[in-house]
C-alpha cells in the first residue's frame, strides 16, 4: 500500500491521512480510507477489527498505542469503571402517536394488549438487527445500535430497524382483532455518549444513556409525520446513498439552541451497490491492484471471445475488493456488453432472492411510489424489452408484492418447486442476454 507523503501535524485537527503518516505507518492510509475512518469512529477501533483488516502483529499494535493517544480515551476494552463507557450510538426512539386520545376511546385492557404488540414489535425488529432497547417510557422505547456490541454499518441497521417497525406495525394492525389504529413516530440520531447499566438487578437491566444524542433522537420523533422516521444530519453523513431521504429543512427543537437540520426517511435507495452508495463521489483506481486489474481485464477479454470465466474474489475486509470491481465496470464501460449487478445485504438473509429482486426494482425503475398497475407494467416492459423472457413476469411479481395472483400451474407448486422454477427462468434470462452481447455479472455479497 502506498505511503502518504503529505506534511506531518500532529495537533487534534490534523487528518487521519497526516496522523498516521506523522506516526510512520501511512502505508495504512487506503486501508483507513477505504473503512472511512474519522476520528470519531477511530476511539471505536478495537484491535479485532485492526487483526480482521490483515494489519500485521507489530504495527497493530503500534497503531493501538497511538489511537489511545489521539482519541485521548482509554480503549472501551479497559476504559470502563463500573460498566460505564463511552461510545459513539445511534439511538432509535419509538413513540405511539395520539396514546392519550386513544386511552380516552378505547378499552384500557385492548389498549393496553395493542401497545404490548406494539412495543414487542419495536423490540424485535432492533434485536434482529443487532441493535438493544435500552429502555421503556411508557409507550415510548429508547433502542441503540453500537452499544453494548457495536457494528461498522450501526446507522444503516437502525433506518432498517425503523423501517420494520412501520412496515409490522402495519401487518399487525391489519390481522389484529382489535381496531385500534395504532401509529409510531420515529427519530434517529448519531453521535458519542457515556451509557452503562442503570438498574443491574433482573434478566434485562436498562441502560443509562448520558448525552445529546438520545436526547436529540427523542425530539426528531416529534418531528416526524405518523408512520415516518426522521433522522438527524450526524446520521444522514454515515447513511451516504443508502436510502432515499426528504430535507425537511432546519427545525427548532426545544432543549437545543440552535435549529437542528434534519431529513425524512423515504425508503431504500435504488442504489447498484452498496459501496457506490456508500460514497459521494467516485473514487480514483486502487493503488497497488495493477496485478489484479490486468487479471480481470484478461478474464473479461476471454468472456467477449465466447470463453465464459468465473472469478472469485475474496479477502480480508477493507482491502478494496469493491474498488476493484468497480474499477473493471469503469474500465469496460465504453464496451457494448450487458452489466448485471446483484448487490446482498446483510439485513436480508433471510430472503434468497433478495438481490435479484433489488436488481429487477433498479433495472425496471419501479419506485416505491408507483402504484401496483404501474409497477406491473415497469416490470412486464423490462421483461419483453430488456430481456425477451416473459415467462418470469407472474412469478417475479409475486415476489416483487406487487400481485398475489398466479397462473394455476404455478399456483399448484410448492415453494420448492417454485423456487427450482424461478433459478430454471434466471440461468435461462442469462443465457438469453449472453446471446445478444457480452454479460459482465456481478455478485458482491
């Protein structure tokens, strides 16, 4: 990896690129880079994470040394006194809207069975996503993703989270027994907190969370239209193009002095790749990867003249394997060929078809917005244009949501008859594109 050769500070407001060239290990510069390490997400770097990146025994620990010493903290491992510690979070808050007018017209027994559903909804959607409810207000919940186990991807986790809890609220309601039309507000915020147990006795203690950020998470709610999340700017940075948000402008908050800048969460971004979204700006080509661009450039040549190639390519996290995919799409672009790009997501694992649905939403522009007709035609035009196979449409609308309908034959098949079905008319599409012109394929897991 190429060595910074920028100047050398060494005050607090020196860059990562300058601290670590001023501490003689700027050969790590693309590795930091590449991870979008800044210097709040660097007091959060344990030496797990440095051993996991492929940063050797000596200079992990030299970089160890020096991370103490920058961030002026001692590391979450040693630092906590009475299982008090300070860490970045996202903090999630929940409030049911209009409680005390639905107390005022309905039983306080369906009331109080609905809000249970409710909060055990909001519990599970943060859970499964790797995120803690830190504690209950009422029918308020304060959830935080980073704390106690903290993830690279915590402000996406918990957009998702809130997402869910919107989309089973809406589920729960609509088989529920009792008509008691329950809505949630959401706000989300990012930022540095001390949290620690605040009640140690009992299977699920609550947290204390000390800070602005819960604080700040709390008055967003109040911001947010029914059944909509709100997120502050500290989380709209990490979010990059991950999802689709509203400006909703400068609001003051009460408590804050100055007015807060915040953005209304749409929904999922039609992004190609999470790396792409992940960034701004484009990037330039990896330093060092000549080697492996020249074998994939080779590979791609083989796959133009009828030699069909496959290519793994793995290794530790951080080192530029989405840079180089990217590199190779830039490279071929001028090309005639047809670009597939499947992007998996950590948040969907449970859904197999998951990337190849998010590649048919992109590929045929269907917006969240269009109405089900309107989506159905997006589709069945990608299918008869773009791919010449329209014996997918039923099938891929059902998976799509966009139909419950199927043909009879379909109908009468199981899942796994219909899952052989939906991989048979996939590898079939692909062969289909590969006869008209060269398929580059991607698939980044």
């Amino acid at each position: 990896m190429p060595t910074n050769t920028g100047s050398v500070q060494t005050s607090s407001a020196s860059t990562i690129d300058e601290w670590l060239q001023s501490i003689g290990l700027g050969r790590f510069r693309e590795l930091f880079v590449a991870q979008e390490i800044d210097d709040e997400s660097l007091a959060e770097i344990t030496e797990a994470d440095l051993e996991r990146w492929g940063v050797p025994f000596g200079p992990r620990k030299r970089l160890m040394r020096a991370i103490a010493e920058r961030v002026d903290i001692v590391r979450p491992s040693s630092r906590a006194v009475g299982d008090v510690e300070r860490r970045q979070i996202t903090a999630v808050y929940c409030d049911m809207v209009g409680s005390t007018e639905l107390a005022g017209r309905f039983d306080p027994e369906d009331l109080r069975a609905v809000t249970r559903d409710y909060l055990e909804i909001c519990r599970a959607a943060v859970e499964a996503l790797g995120g803690h409810v830190a504690s209950y207000h009422g029918d308020g919940a304060l959830a935080c993703f980073g704390w106690p186990k903290a993830n690279e991807d915590d402000p996406e986790r918990a957009v998702h989270a809130a997402l869910t809890i919107i989309r089973d609220l809406n589920a729960s309601l609509s088989r529920s027994e009792v008509p008691i039309p329950v809505q949630v507000r959401i706000g989300i915020a990012t930022g540095l907190v001390v949290v620690g147990d605040l009640i140690r006795t009992g299977a699920s203690p609550e947290a204390l969370i000390v800070g602005e950020t819960p604080n700040l998470a709390a008055r967003l709610q109040q911001v947010a239209a029914p059944n909509t999340v709100v997120v502050s700017s500290s989380t709209r940075r990490r979010l990059g193009r991950m999802f689709e948000l509203r400006p909703l402008g400068s609001v003051v908050l009460k408590g804050f002095a100055d007015a807060v800048t915040c953005w209304e969460v749409v929904g999922e971004a039609m992004v190609e790749s999470r790396f792409a979204a992940a960034h701004e700006a484009s990037l330039p080509d990896p330093v060092g990867r000549d080697s492996e661009l020249s074998l994939l450039m080779r590979r791609w040549q083989f796959a133009r003249g009828g030699e069909g190639q496959l290519v793994l390519l793995s290794g530790q996290p951080g080192i530029g394997k989405s840079r180089l995919a990217g590199t190779l799409c830039a490279r071929v672009a001028a090309e005639p060929h047809v670009r597939v790009v499947c992007q998996c997501s950590p948040h969907h694992t449970n859904s197999p078809f998951y990337p190849v649905l998010r590649m048919v939403e992109r590929s045929a522009r269907i917006q969240t917005t269009d109405t089900p007709a309107r989506k159905l035609s997006k589709l069945r035009a990608l299918l008869r244009v773009g791919w010449g196979q329209t014996s997918m449409a039923p099938l891929l609308a059902n998976l799509l949501s966009i139909t419950d309908d199927l043909p009879p034959d379909l109908a009468m098949l199981d899942p796994v008859m219909r899952k052989q079905q939906m991989l048979a008319m996939l590898a079939e599409t692909l062969s289909e594109l590969s006869r008209r012109r060269p398929v580059l394929l991607l698939i980044e897991d």
